[in-house]
C-alpha cells in the first residue's frame, strides 16, 4: 500500500507536536475534567492544574492557552463535547511563553488553523520554544513546539471577534512577556468581567536573584501587574493555575484579581527579604 499524506485526525506514532513533555507535574496537572460552561458564552475546557478557557464570540470561537503537548487532543475533544467545531477557532491567545501553558499550541494551530495572539516578548518565546535569557526560569532549560502563526498586540489593545471584545492586559513578572486577557460575558441583560489572568508567582531557577540589579524589569514588571490587576473590572477571576486563584476551576467572588495580586505581592516581599538577609550575612 502506498503511503497517503494521513490526515491530522489519524493516530500517527510519534507526533512531534504532541510527544509527551516529560515533566514532574504532568499527570497533576492534565488530571482530566469534564468541560464547564463559567458565564454566558464562555466556558472552560481545560484541567484541574491548567487552565484553558473558551469563548464563543457569534463569529468564531477564541480559545486561551494550550496547556502542554499532549494536552491538545483532550483539549479539541472538550471542545467538540460542548457542542463547537474546533475548526471555528479563529483565535488562541497565550498568557505566557512557558511549556506548561505553551505547549499545546503548535497541535492546537495545527488542527484548528487558529493564529496565536501573544505580547510581543510572549511571540519572541513562542516562536522559539524556548526560555527567554531574563527569564527567571531561565536555567530550568527544556523547549517545546514552536508556534509560527502568531499575531503580536499592544498592552491595552482590544481583540474583537463576533460581539465580544477581549482587552490584553500586560501583567510581566512571573516572565517579561506574560498577558493576561478581559472580556465581558453576557446573559440577558447581566454581563459579567471576567479575566483570565497569567501565572503571576515569582518562580525562579535556584540561582537567580531578584535583588540582582539585572532583575530590576523583572520587579517593576510584577509591581505594575498588581497595580493593573487591583484596577480591573473582575467578577470571574481565571487563572492559568487553577490552584493560584483560590479553590475550584475559578474565583467568582467579590476582589478575586486584588486577591490574586495580593498573594503574589506577599511571595514577592518574602523573597526579596530572604535574599537581602543572605546577602547582610
Ligand atoms: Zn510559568
């Protein structure tokens, strides 16, 4: 038999895009979960340690964050559980160029066609596969598929699609280039904000040092980050783990974002005393 080009849908035995990502936490955070409709048209389809959200825009669908490699066929097979064409994905867009989040995006672009929207720090990552050298994870090393169809915006720039508009919101720290995203969800007449926001905890490879003078963007990143997420419209706080936002898939109560922002504020402040009293010594 002649070998035919296989269609994406065909079980092929090691697919680049979707080869597993060895990594500690993965079963903890693929743990499945049935796909949840949050408000009006926006829905989540991703798992209990990584968040992925949906959107149904009337004009296409926008899908946020790709989860690891071999997360991309639970994700698509949520999606179609719901009702929705994964062909119809017109958009994903990232919240931060890291593997447990980025992952899943080559695959994802691949079966949808969808163009991925990130920060233009966060395309750099994407594109690549890789850590940016400021990046405070940068020694961890470890790559993972390159996105190419990417779209870069502003801080502050509107997406729309359909009748919904999604705000980017610059939220750097956690990496220089992480996004987090705003909409608002409608049922009848009550619209909900809902924001799904990106890691924002100060994580670092053993080695790295937020005193260092060269960790100065990184500081200042997470300080204005606390400062957009104190001020944004947020009745629905989603965030890229689940576990950082309080207890379930996501934090509807009243200051979830100020909340969120608090908690990371406090890990920062605590670091950042460690690693002066380390240094008087
Ligand atoms: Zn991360």
């Amino acid at each position: 038999m002649i070998a035919s080009a296989g269609s994406i849908d065909e079980p092929v035995t090691d697919d680049p895009l979707t080869r597993p990502m060895a990594v500690e936490r993965a079963k903890e955070w693929l743990a499945p979960l049935p796909p949840e409709k949050i408000f009006g048209n926006s829905y989540l389809v991703g798992f209990q340690g990584l968040s992925v959200a949906l959107i149904d825009t009337g004009a296409g669908l926008v899908l946020i964050d790709g989860a690891l490699p071999q997360a991309a066929p639970a994700i698509l097979a949520n999606v179609r559980e719901l009702g929705f064409d994964p062909k119809d994905i017109k958009f994903i867009l990232s919240t931060e160029p890291h593997f447990d989040h980025s992952g899943g995006l080559a695959a994802l672009v691949r079966s949808t066609g969808a163009t991925v929207v990130a920060s233009l720090r966060g395309a750099d990552g994407l594109r690549l596969g890789a850590l940016a050298k400021d990046d405070p994870q940068f020694d961890y090393g470890g790559r993972w598929p390159p996105v190419t169809r990417l779209r870069v915006v502003k801080d502050g720039e509107v997406l729309k699609l359909g009748r919904t508009a999604i705000t980017a919101h610059a939220t750097p720290g956690h990496t220089i280039g992480s996004m987090s995203w705003g909409w608002q969800a409608c049922e009848g007449k009550t619209c909900k904000s809902i924001v799904f926001a990106s890691s924002l905890n100060p994580v670092s490879a053993d080695a790295y040092r937020y005193i260092a003078p060269s960790s100065a963007p990184i500081v200042r990143g997470f300080e204005a980050s606390y400062r957009r997420m104190d001020g944004l419209a947020c009745d629905i706080l989603i965030s890229a783990h689940p576990d950082n936002a309080g207890e379930g898939r996501y934090n509807n109560k009243p200051g979830a974002c100020r909340s969120y922002a608090e908690r990371s504020r406090k890990l920062l402040a605590k670091r950042l005393a460690r690693e002066q009293n380390r240094t008087a010594k």
